[in-house]
C-alpha cells in the first residue's frame, strides 16, 4: 500500500475541461479544486503559513486567524489541522453552509459576522472585527490575504508556470478577481514571459476592485467591497463585470454536462465565454482558472428556492448564459 507524506498530499495533477463542446469556442478550463482543501486557495495558504513559518511569526502557541468568505478558510483549516495550530475563521452571513461545517469538521473556530461596516460591508467588518481580536491577545496571528505578498507569490510560482508549462503558446488567459492573489502572481509571471500573453480579470458586478458604484453580491469568491491592496491595474488589459444570474446560468450550463463547479467558476465562464465570442478565435489559445468545485453550493446556486427568492420566479427560466456584449461589461486597459 502506498503511503504520502503530509505535504505531498497537498500536491495535485493538472485538470485541463476544453469548454468548446458545450459553449461554442474552445477554452481550456484549469481545475483547482482537485485537492484535500477544494480549491485552488490550498496554494495561497501553504505560501502563507510556510513563510510566517520561516519568518517567526508563526510559533506553536499561535492561532492563526483570517477573514474569508470560504475557500481560504477551508484551505487554512486543513494546514493548521495538519501542522497542530488552532484556526479561527472570521467570514459572514453569504458564506456557505457546507463551508462553514467544513471548516469545523476540521477542529477550525468559525465566527460569522452577520452586521455589515456603513463603508466596508461584510469586508470590512470582518476585518474590524480580526484587528479587535488581535489588539485583545497577542497569539493571535492574521496571515491577512489581502495584503500579503505571499498570496500572489504563490500563484507566481506554481499556478502560472503549470500553465506556461502545458500551454506554451497560450495567448489569453481569464482570471477571476477577488483578493487579486491569483491575478497579481499569474499577471507578473506572464509580463516576464517569452511571448505576450492577453490578461484579461473577471470581477463580479457591484464589486468595487476596480472602481464603479457598490452592488448587492450574494455569491462568494469574487469581488470585493474595497478596492485590493494587492492590485496593480498595470498589469490588466481588460476587465469584464459579470452580473450574478450569468454567473448562475454559467454554473448550471456546466452541471447539464456533468461538470459540477462553484460560483467563481461560473463567473470566469460567463465572462471568457463573452469575450471569446467577440473576437477571433481561430488559432487562438485561451486558457481559464476555475477556483473550485460545486459541491459547496448545492444549497445557493443549484437550489431553486434559493435562487427564486434572491433572483425571482424567472431566474431559471433559461440557464443559456448571454454572450458577447450582453454576457458582461467589459473595459479594455
């Protein structure tokens, strides 16, 4: 019987799906949720405590503490559980039921704000709410994603450099938004790379990472109500807002074909998949990052009675995402 050492339990096989049978144009969807933690933040978390590890910020005694809407702090639960250190989540109300068990199967603390900050939102009362916590007990460690380095470190480090490696040729690739870790480290790598290659960010509508007025976002993962402090706009070329009910439709589309993927998935989707209609695709190589996996919302984006309450009785009368200029609101850098 083989056996695995804890970090080699961590390591995953690259999952390529081409969408061009169930969309129309070929794009390459790389699946991150293939690992103990789901998703592709696994990678962010190991970067993180691994280097407050090697810096000393992390000892035995410490908790570490981090806000998430969900794949972080799932990913953190399994790297404290096994490394021994204690886990407190700090999320809020839209973050999934499932995800929430998760992380408490996992021995995690979760605290779930349910009042939003008058100029934060969830985001930022969540983060007033970590700030108090380590002002009140000096074990408490904050990795904070949204600003540590060692976020997008880790994408420029592995997440790129497998695409680079299975896509040599590769000229687009779509990225979806959040605390721009995945972005920033995917962006960097490939601006130093052999040939250009198009970068375009998927962002939720009413997300405000790249400016324009605050909207209600009922699906975690992407988007943000403050601007990231990890974004560089120089290192964009486009922007596409994708509305929620294409997000949903997206997600949906998928499930028909047997390919079952969360909310963040959906939306880079929808939104490559209007891009790619309104350009040439011939000889074109285009590649996407899928986050993660579905089955954390089975009781959100594939619950009808869910859906019809937030989005109306009509929500799922047709689950074909629109394309080209009705898919998204797109702006060129």
């Amino acid at each position: 019987m083989p056996v695995i050492s804890v970090p080699q339990a961590f390591n995953e096989e690259d999952l390529y799906v081409d969408l061009q049978p169930i969309f129309g144009p070929s794009l390459f969807l790389k699946c991150e949720g293939f690992n103990f933690a789901g998703s592709i933040k696994l990678k962010t978390a190991i970067e993180m405590v691994e280097t407050a590890e090697r810096d000393g910020v992390l000892t035995p005694d410490s908790i570490i503490v981090e806000s998430s809407s969900g794949n972080l702090g799932v990913a953190l639960s399994v790297i404290a559980a096994s490394k021994g250190y204690r886990f407190l989540c700090v999320t809020d109300s839209r973050c999934n039921l499932t995800t929430r068990l998760m992380m408490e199967a996992l021995g995690s603390q979760v605290h779930v704000i349910a009042t939003q900050n008058p100029h934060g939102g969830f985001l930022g009362a969540r983060i007033d709410y970590v700030r108090a916590l380590c002002d009140s007990d000096e074990r408490y460690v904050w990795l904070s994603q949204y600003t540590n380095p060692s976020n997008w470190k880790a994408h420029y480090r592995r997440t790129a450099p497998e695409i680079a490696r299975d896509f040599p040729r590769l000229d687009v690739l779509f990225v979806g938004a959040g605390t721009t870790g995945t972005l920033m480290g995917c962006a960097r790598y490939f601006r130093e790379w052999h040939r250009p290659v198009r970068i375009v960010a998927l962002d939720s509508a009413g997300s405000v990472s790249f400016g324009g007025p605050p909207g209600r976002r009922m699906i975690p993962g992407l988007g943000m109500s403050m601007r990231p402090p990890l974004l560089d706009e120089a290192y964009v070329d486009e922007v596409i807002h994708v509305e929620e009910a294409n997000t949903i439709r997206a997600c949906r589309r998928l499930a028909r074909r047997g390919f079952l993927f969360g909310g963040s998935t959906g939306t880079v989707v929808s939104g490559a998949m209007g891009w790619l209609d309104q350009h040439d695709t011939r000889d074109l190589t285009a590649v996407a990052i899928a986050p993660d996996l579905g089955e954390r919302y089975l009781d959100t984006i594939y619950q009808t009675n869910w859906l019809q309450a937030l989005y109306g009785e009509d929500m799922l009368d047709s689950d074909e995402p629109p394309v080209g200029s009705r898919a998204a609101d797109t702006h060129p850098r």
